[in-house]
C-alpha cells in the first residue's frame, strides 16, 4: 500500500520476481461484495512487454451455445481468496484470512446493474467450485454428486481466452486504465523478466452479483 494513501495499492517492482502465476480473474471476486471497477497507473514499465489483456464477459456470455445457457441458468459458483493468495500466506495469515474473508457465492450468469446485460461471471483465478451442480441421480456413478462438473467449469474459463472478446493494452509511464470488473476479466502479461513493472491501483466498491 502507499505509505501516505493506503487505499492506493502498489504492485510490482520485485526485481527477482520472474512471474509466470497470472491467470484471467476478476479483482476480488471472493468477497461478498467484489468491486465494481479499478484503476491502475503505470509508474514504471518495462522496454518491453508487460501488456494487459482484458476480456469482454458480456460478448462471452453472449458467444455461448443455447444449450450452454440453459444449462448454467441459475448456477452459483463459490470464489475463494486461497487459490490466488494462499501459497504467499504464512499458515498463521491464512487462518486469519480465511475467516476474514471466507468463500463468496455468486451466481455464473450475473446481470449488469446499469446495461442489463448478462455476465458470465467466473474466473480460474478464484473459482474452487459450483455450489449447486449436480447430476441427476441416473448419471452418478458411486460417491461422485457432480460428474461433469470440471468439464463445465473449464468450458466456461477458457472463453476467457478467446481473442474475438479482447483488448489488450500497451503501458506508458503515466497511463491510466479505468475499468468495469463486473464484466470484465483480465490478464497482466509477465513476459519482460528481468525487467520491473511497478502499478499503482485503486479500487472502487460495488455491489453483490445478481
């Protein structure tokens, strides 16, 4: 955090970081109430690389197949802060965060509260599972409630990474990026090792998804 405005969050700039962890994700969706925007500054940027990819999960939603919609229509997804932030965590820190901030419910298909429209709101940053999948008695096989789950799930992540639905931003020093994370995900590109990248964010409260 800035030592003089610690709402103001300050990121990268580790010199022996190589990266590579990164993940399409949407900023704190694991709590109750995720943010509804952010924003970021560039202080320093690499010679080259260090882009940001973001992603249009209004035009993902939108792309899916029929059957696909009606199948995922009233599905929540639980998001969990561990996945993403864990592994850094001491087991005393994970202990406190985790009743801080424990799993968030949300539903997969989110409606914007100002354009209407439908969201496809999962991500493989902080998606652990769905909530209320399960087969229909005839398909289980043994102790497994959620065959096909998985299968599900990574259908939904990778529409993420399809290139029709993004942007992708080249940084400058001083640029600043405004966006909706309710209906966006995005990607920071960690291709300019051993170079530095260091980013000032703020964040900018919301509303719970419905």
């Amino acid at each position: 955090h800035h030592p003089d405005h610690p709402e103001l969050v300050l990121l990268g700039g580790n010199k022996d970081a190589k990266g590579r962890e990164n993940i399409y994700h949407s900023d704190v969706s694991w709590r109750a109430v995720p943010s509804m925007g952010s924003m970021l500054r560039c202080v320093e940027c690499p010679p080259m690389g260090g882009d940001t990819i973001w992603v249009n999960m209004a035009q993902a939603y939108a792309g899916l197949p029929d059957d696909v919609k009606a199948r995922i229509e009233g599905l929540e997804a639980v998001h969990d802060l561990m996945p993403g932030f864990g592994a850094r965590m001491s087991a005393e820190e994970r202990l406190v965060n985790r009743e801080k901030f424990p799993p968030a419910t949300h539903p997969v298909v989110r409606t914007h509260p100002e354009s209407g429209e439908k969201i496809l709101y999962v991500n493989e940053g902080f998606v652990t599972h769905l909530a209320n999948y399960g087969a229909h008695i005839q398909y289980r096989v043994g102790a497994d409630f959620r065959l096909g789950e998985l299968d599900l799930l990574q259908y939904l992540y990778r529409q993420a990474t399809v290139p029709e639905y993004q942007v992708r931003m080249k940084w400058r020093p001083n640029t600043i990026a405004f966006w909706d994370n309710r209906s966006t995900q995005h990607y920071a590109v960690q291709d300019y090792f051993p170079a530095v990248r260091r980013m000032m964010r703020a964040t900018i409260i919301g509303e719970r998804p419905v």
